[in-house]
C-alpha cells in the first residue's frame, strides 16, 4: 500500500519567490481549465479532454501566456489534469461542483513531476526551483507517487507517496464497535472514551483569542471604509495593521488545525493498536448535520471525515477490517442487551432506558455496543 511522506522544506528568498510562482501558476491554469469546460457545457459542447486543453496552452504560450515557461511544465500539465478530474468527479455524482480557486482562501499548493524529484543528503530538486534543503531524508532510489509542494501559512512542505508492506499482526477476536458524537470524539464498545478535545482549555483560549483578532480586523476595515460617490458599495482600505492582524489569525487556524489533526492520529492509532479483527463504525451523514445551525461549528471542529479517513489506512495498514454501517441503521434506539427498538428515543435523551427488558445504559455506549456486534451470528 502507498503511504504519505511529508517533510518540511527550508527554501531560500529567491526559492521561496519561485515557489509562490508556481503556486499562481496553478492556480491560474486550474481556473482556467474550469472556465472552459462550463463554457463548453452552457454551449451544448460535451466534456473537453485535458489533452486538448494542454496542446491549447502550449500555443498560447509562444504568444500570450510567455510566462508560463518560467514555471515547470508539469504544473501546468497536472493543473489541467485536476481541474478535469473534478469535473469528471461532479458529473458522476461524487462530488460536488468544483469552485474555481481564490488567491485568498484556497491552499497554496502545485505539483511535481516524481520522475524528476531527486533526493540526496538531505535535499530535494524541484523542476525549475532547485536543491532545497529538508528537515528529514526521505527514502531515495524508489519510485515515488503524487509528490505536492505545499504551503501552510507558516512552513513549505514536500509530500510524496510511498510503497510500504502491510504489517503482519496476530489479531484478537475482538470485534470492536465505534459511535462518534459531539460530546465525546469516540465511544468504543471495550468502554474506552475518547473526550472532545474542543472541549479543552487550550483550544478555548485559542479560539477566543481568534474571535479578538478578527474583530479587530473588523473594526480597523470599517475605520477605513470609504464610500462611492452615487453609489450604495463601499470601498475598504487595506492596512498594514489589517495585515499583520490577518496574518496573526491565519496562524491561529494553523495552530488549531494541527492539534485536532494530531488528537486525531493519537486516537485512531490508540484504537488500532488494541488489534480487534475487524473494526465497525457509522457512515454518518456529515453534510446532512452541518444543515443545522445549532450543531454545525460542532461537526465542523469535530472533523469526523478525516477520523474515518485516517482509520481506513491504518486498519489496512495492520490488515484489520473496517465495517461502514447504513447510516439508517438503528444503532442509538436499538438495546443492546434484548435487541428491541425504541422508536420515541430523542436526541436529548442521554441514558437508554428499555421500556421491555428495563436495561439502563448510557446512550453511546448502547450505540457502540450494538455496532460491534452488527452482522454476527
């Protein structure tokens, strides 16, 4: 199986200048292609090939897109190539439309040719950038898959693809059950729980003090707006304050992304790590509970995407199998102890209690204990 390698990267001034170029670049190409297969689709035109968009921009480069052979090929090449296949992707129903990328908000990031990614005494060449230094050797003389530059508001990172093996494990016969939820990340059905770490002083004063920052930013924007001559749109002046401010809560989101990102790897390694057979959980309706205004901030730090992502590779990784449960299946009003279903069980209902065999249990608990045992004979 292919695994992630991920290393910081330590460019120089004029390496890092060229790195932001490529970034734009495809960024600018991504768009591009977007812009011309929707104006293909609202014409009537069928889906364009991105070999016919890449030979399109190879002559516009000898005319108006010079500056495109300043930056590796294989940028523009790739940018082209993802753009389509999200395309393609929003076509069969898998995902949703794709949004053209802005300069603000989207994450700074381009791709590099792995036949020319060289690694050695710990550096790495990027096409059209150089030998730049890395914090860690990365395995050389292999071939690697998908290699992405990218940019977290603070430090440059390469990440490359690796073949490793699956590791051999002497598994129990354990088949463990996982409800996840807002009150606590994950309730397993050995009764270990896995607490909220939103919930955590930490990640409190870190989000207080991100809702201090953008208010000020706020503030400093309204000091400055300036209002058109006949007309109702204003006209906002960026400051230097207003910057370093912006910058200041840019890594804040850093910061906190990194310590869910990392609560999350603790707890799905600490679950893999007990070797259950197999490994049950929900597959949880997550766009259908962001719908809910009350709820959606707390599904959206909860990142309950990224727990079963993380948990899928690691249960391949160990050779344990994942179970995806029915999202319809009653995992919460069913009782684990006689196998009835309370239909009337409400969301504010914490404890289980069976009106048949008059068990008393907690809620999740209840949930986790009847997912492990979900399909057995």
């Amino acid at each position: 199986m292919i695994l992630t390698k991920k290393v910081r990267l330590y460019p120089t001034k004029e390496q890092e200048q060229k790195l932001w170029q490529s970034v734009g670049t495809a960024r600018f190409i991504y768009n591009y292609t977007l812009a011309k297969q929707e104006e293909n689709h609202r014409n009537g035109g069928k889906f364009i090939p991105d070999g016919i968009i890449r030979k399109e921009l190879t002559q516009l480069k000898k005319t108006e897109l010079t500056w495109l052979k300043e930056v590796s090929n294989n940028v523009t090449k790739q940018a082209v190539k993802d753009a389509c296949n999200s395309y393609k992707r929003f076509f069969k129903g898998l995902a949703n439309k794709p949004k053209f990328k802005s300069k603000k908000k989207s994450k700074p990031s381009f791709y590099n040719d792995p036949i020319k990614l060289k690694i050695k005494d710990k550096k790495a060449l990027i096409e059209k950038v150089g030998w730049i230094k890395i914090n860690e050797q990365i395995p050389s003389d292999i071939k690697y898959s998908n290699p992405r530059i990218t940019y977290d508001n603070k430090y440059w990172y390469i990440s490359v693809g690796i073949e490793v093996n699956k590791k051999q494990e002497n598994l129990t016969d354990i088949s463990l059950g996982i409800d996840l939820g807002l009150k606590d990340l994950a309730i397993c059905s050995d009764g270990k729980v896995f607490k909220n770490i939103n919930k955590t002083i930490k990640v409190r004063k870190l989000e207080k003090r991100l809702k201090q920052k953008q208010r000020q930013i706020s503030r400093k924007y309204e000091m400055n707006k300036i209002k058109k001559e006949g007309g109702v749109r204003c006209q906002f002046i960026k400051t230097k304050n207003i910057e370093k401010l912006e910058n200041t809560t840019k890594l804040i989101h850093r910061k906190l992304a990194n310590i869910r990102n990392n609560y999350l790897h603790q707890v799905t390694t600490s679950i893999v790590k007990t070797k259950p057979y197999r490994i049950v959980i929900e597959d949880l309706n997550v766009s259908g509970m962001m719908k809910n205004k009350h709820l959606s901030d707390s599904v959206r730090k909860q990142c309950f995407y990224k727990f079963r992502q993380y948990l899928t590779y690691k249960t391949e990784l160990y050779g344990i199998k994942l179970v995806v449960v029915d999202r319809f299946y009653p995992s919460s009003k069913t009782c684990s102890q006689c196998g009835s279903i309370k239909k009337d069980l409400k969301l504010k209902d914490r404890v289980y209690r069976c009106p048949h065999c008059g068990a008393v249990i907690d809620r999740d608990y209840n949930a986790a204990l009847n997912l492990s045992m979900y399909k057995l004979a």
